[in-house]
C-alpha cells in the first residue's frame, strides 16, 4: 500500500522506538490470534499460517522461519539460515524491538495494510529490512562474507538491495520496496518511510562517508534517488521522482530534478 | 520488448477485448504448434515444452500449471495455486478472454515478442497479470488474506506489485513490468500499454478512492509515476520518467516532473 | 556498492579488454585464495564456498555451476543449464575474456566490491551479464526460444531484462543491477557502468535498429532512461534520473528530464 502522508503523532512515534517485551508479547498474541481466523476462514492458507507463524513460540522463531524459507537456496539452507538468524535475535534484543516497531509503522501509517500478520507475512520491504539488521549485526561482527551472502540473498529474492553496513533506526516502513538501493555509508533514522525504487547512493566523487544521512521522521516519494554524504532534516519530505544533490533542511519538502525545496514548517507545499 | 508506440487499430482493439471462445480456440492451437515447432528444433526445450504446453488440453490449464511452478514455495506448494487458477478460471469465464486478450496485446503491440507461446511463457508482465486477475476475484469474493499471499508470491517472484484490489481491463500490456506498482483503488481501462517501473500511486494525503483511473488506449512511458486520483484520458501518452499530478486529458501528451500537457489531438507531440 | 566516477586508467581498461590466459589464471587462483580464507574464518559457509568455487577446476566451471542454480527452476534444471553454459564457454572463448574483464570491473570501479569472489557470487549484475552473453551466443547461433527462455529466468531472478540479440563490450559494470533494461537492437561498448533502474529503450516511434548506442567508457547514473536510436559518445556521462532522447557527444555530461548537455572536456560539470 501507499503511504498516509500525514506524521505519524509524536506520542505513537516514541511508544514505536521505545517499544518492550509487553509490546512484543501483545503483538505476537494478536498476530497468532489473526493467523488463527485467517486459517479457520480459508483452509487452503492454513497449513501455510500453521508452518509460518502458529506452530512457533515466539515472533523471532516466526520470522526467523519465515526469511529462512524465503531466503534460502540450493546452497544456502533453509536451516542454516533459521539458525543464523535465531542466534542473532538471541545475541541482540534490539532486533526484536525493531522488528515490532517496524510492523507497527506499516500497520499505522500504509492504510493498505489491513493486520500485522499480513505485514509480517507478505512485505518485502519489512523482511527485507530485518534481513539487513541481522546482517548489520553480522557486518559488525566483522563476518562480511556471510553478511554479503545474506545481503545477495536479499537483493535476489526481493529486489531490495540494502548495504549491511547501512545503520537504520526503529519503526521504519519501506513501503512496496522493489528496487530500494541503499549505500555502504548512509544512515536511516526513526520513523523514516521510504517508498519503492528510492535509491540513496553516493556520488562517485569520493570514497569513505559517502552516502545520505537519513533525518527521523522523513518521508522520501518513489523513485527519489538522493546522492552524496548530504543531510536530509527531521521531518523532510521528498517529492516522487525527486534527484538530490543537496542538504534538506528539516521540516522542508524538495521535489524535482534537480530538487529545489519549495516549503516548510511556514510554507506548507503541495507535497506535504 | 520496447512498445510501438502507434496506436493499436480500432478494429483489433474491438476485436481483442471482445474475443469468444472461437478466438481462444485458435490462439491455443497456436501456441501448441509454436511449442511444437521449438521442441524440434531445440530438443534441450523439449521436456520443458511439453510440461509447460504440450502436455496440457487447454490455455488455462497450462496458465494454472505454469503460474503455479513459477508462484509456489515451500510453505505454498505449486499444487495448491495449480488447483486455485483452475478453479478461478472455472468460475469466472472473463479471465480466460483477459488472457487471450493480453496474449494478442503483447504479440500485436511489442515488436520484440516473437510469438503467443514466448509470452505465455516468459513474459513476467503478463503472467504477473494473469495472477493479479486471479487474485481480485479472491478479493471481490472477500477471501483477502489468500489473495494478498497470491499478490506477495507475484511482488517477490516477478518484482511486480499490483494491489488485488486494482481493477484491469482487457488487452493490457505490462512490458518488461519490472518495479510496476498499482496501487488499491486504481483502474485501468482496456487495451493499456504500462512499461516498466511505473507507479500508479496515492498521494498519501487522503484515504478511500485515492490512485488514478487509466483510460482506454492510454501509452504509459518506462519510469513514470502517477499520483493520486487523477484522470488519465483515453489515449493520452505519458512519457518516460513523468511525474503526474493531475489529470490528463484524452488523446493528450503529458511529459515531465512535474508533468506538463505538452499536445493533443490537433498538436501531436513529439512523444506520439 | 556505487559507482567511482572517476575513469579508469587507459591502461587498466585495455588490459581489462584484452586479458588473456595468464591473466584468468591469476584472477582463478585468486578467488579460489579468496574462497579459502573466507571458508576458514566462516565455517556456516564452507559448504557454500566449496561447492560454488573451491570444488571447481576453472572459473568457468564455478561460473557454469553458480549460474546453474540461481537460474533453475521446476521445469528449467539446473543440469540442463549448467551444461549449456560450459558448452557455451568451451565453444566461445571470448565469454571467458569478458568474464574476466567485468570482474575486474567491478573491484576496480566499486568501492564497495571487497574481493572478486565477492562479485563472483553474489553481484546480480555481474551474474545477470555473463548470463545475457550466453543467451547472446545462442540467439547468434540462431538458438531463439532457448535463449528467450534463458532471458526470461534471468529477468525473474534478478530482475534485470537485457535482451539476448543486445551486443555488450567487456570490462563492463552493472552496479546493483535491478531493474536494468535493455532492449534488442542496444549496443554497450567496453568498460562502460551502468546503474541501477537504467533503461536502454525504443521510443516506439520506429522498428528495426532502434536502441540507444553506448560508446566506451561511458557512465550512466541510477535511474537514466534513454531512448530511441541515439548515440552516447566514449566517455560521455549521464546524470541520475535523466531522460536522454538526444545525441551525447564523447567527453560530455547529461543531465534532467528532458536531458540537456552540462559540460565536456573544456566545461567539466558538477556530475563529473
């Protein structure tokens, strides 16, 4: 689904990055709870909502199960898979708080997404993102070849091609997701929403910190392609088919090609 | 293949979304003499033939056999989505005159498409298509969380994203099709030619009826986006890498980001 | 990873054009050096590495293998298909030349690409490529459905659709890859890059030879759509997002929607 345009209140914006185990265990009881009526009222799903979220524990060994199925290959198993990302949920419980505040920002803020199960199923552009966090952790870890390996699995299977050395904050929605390209160096805040084919890249001009600084709360149009170490503000909006070369201050909406800024906090634009 | 970009004759256009069984008749034992055809002379395709095509008593059974192979994983298996196309094109006779009509679209309007069983075959455009009609009868039949699984399966294997909500017309030609994303609400008329990485879009600003309605006839360049519930008239052209915001009148070129009406009927563009 | 804008050295790319035996040889020994250490420090992918390189006895062989599987499918095996691509690589030596010339591409232009089996394995654009030259070498061979087959499996696994008759030089980068396209009567000359989301296309106002020409050493950035019969002079860069409908004389930058011409040899523009 596309996205609600209009900031997601303060208040949800927090509870979504601070989000505990009680979030968690509710979550994960309501996403059981829809999987169940799902499968009582179409039986041809319900071995699929059996395998994939009713028969686990918990919502790690739910989604762990699930990429690994959706991710593995002749030569990469499916179970070696499951393990590694078991382990890593195991050794940093920040993933399972991203994971919730993610199913939370598609749940709020895409009106195309109608129960948190259906997110935690069908998105690519979530299970792509916590493939990239497990992958983050491996990259710190300093394992770069599995974490390359998960990385080409992602980019093959879902068309989202996420750098594992990326940072990316909580409760972020890439929405539809085919054909995000996100850098080596680029930094991703809070609460950021990211549609299809958006690509923040870098310049070619030089090497090292080389890619955007992602602002929280910001919105970016499909098909937005932002270069080069420059800054887009708190709360900025992209236009769709937007080129950024230059900072955005926040609050601020830039459109075009190449992109002018053409309102803020003062003067709203059409965008916003 | 690239689109001619020349307007399709009235008379095919009638002729495609108006085809009887008569026309499915022939286009079968087309296809099956072309798979013939290409068995000979490539005997490494032989098995492959005749499993896709020559093994199968008509087009919907080779469609169902085909998408089923090409959509099922290890949690969806192929013979459940083999058994769901049969019965839905059991039930609702319009899917198989859409495909007979998009099989005729691809041939007729692509130069690059050598013959009906290369489409039927390979064209992820048109097999994203076919899926995505199989998926809103789901839908308008409220089984929706079978037809949003059926919708993720085509968004990860094809990288073509078509909400089962969309409604589509006949004699449509998704070309390429990669990256396409056609959002909940929107139409699109018959005899439709959308090229890759085209997005009918919301504008995020209002819920309900918020994607744009295509006419009959209308040319979608490579890249465009379409925002919000604009009204692209019948036969307009919108050429590659627009961004439209507002409606498009028929027999009108719209170019640009953002887009502008840059001809019509008595001032042809260059786009036409 | 992203693109070095800066050109490589005369040097280097003329060696990259014209490696020969000894220079496969090196490049072999040094992913197999590469596979090993990576084997050692990740044991979760020894299994990996062995059967994709280290149990190999040639780079086309390992090339063949890997191919293989990422390009099979229920109906397509991978048997079939490795056997097709060794056979190619024994009956045109070339293909292994430019294997060669493209890996060393990737790790000379892409800051992110930390080791040739890294691009071996895992670039979809490097895969996607050596694939189209097999299925270039069978449509030459007048092999037209077993290359549109093969064409169609490369344009579901890693969404980029380079079709098979398109002439592509050596020494060339697809960096990220998805979403690439490329049509039939396109020329790519030696050690050009092309990004993401880049189309080569027809305008659709003509048949015949209607696909833009690339001359060598060219750069063209993410998102670029260039249309129609057009040539692109050596060394010529075209910015992110353009829509390019003209001539782009050697040494000059391109850059907006339409595109407009920047800079050249004595007006070097921003984009350089």
């Amino acid at each position: 689904g596309e996205l609600r345009y209009t900031s997601p209140p303060k208040a949800t914006a927090n509870s979504a990055v601070n989000c505990n185990f009680e979030d968690e265990g509710w979550l994960w009881s309501q996403i059981k709870a829809e999987a169940r009526r799902d499968a009582e009222s179409e039986p041809a799903l319900a071995s699929y909502l059996y395998s994939t979220i009713l028969s686990h524990s918990s919502l790690e060994r739910s989604l762990s199960f699930h990429l690994g199925n959706k991710l593995c290959s002749s030569t990469l198993l499916s179970t070696l898979l499951y393990d590694l990302f078991l382990n890593a949920f195991a050794t940093d419980p920040s993933l399972s708080s991203a994971a919730v505040a993610d199913l939370r920002a598609a749940r709020e803020r895409d009106p195309a997404c109608i129960s948190y199960s259906h997110c935690l199923l069908n998105y690519k552009g979530f299970l792509a993102c916590q493939a990239q966090r497990v992958a983050h952790l491996l990259w710190r870890q300093a394992r770069r070849p599995l974490a390359l390996a998960l990385h080409s699995r992602v980019a093959d299977v879902f068309a989202v091609d996420i750098h594992p050395a990326a940072r990316i904050g909580k409760g972020v929605l890439f929405d539809h997701a085919t054909g995000v390209v996100v850098g080596e160096t680029a930094v991703i805040g809070n609460n950021v929403s990211i549609l299809h084919h958006v690509t923040l890249g870098g310049t070619g001009k030089v090497g090292g910190d080389r890619h955007p600084k992602i602002g929280d709360g910001v919105l970016i149009g499909a098909g937005a392609t932002i270069l080069g170490n420059v800054k887009i503000g708190e709360g900025a909006k992209i236009g769709a088919g937007s080129v950024v070369l230059i900072d955005v201050p926040p609050q601020t909406t830039a459109v075009g090609n190449p992109a002018r800024l053409v309102g803020g906090k003062e003067k709203p634009s059409k965008h916003e």
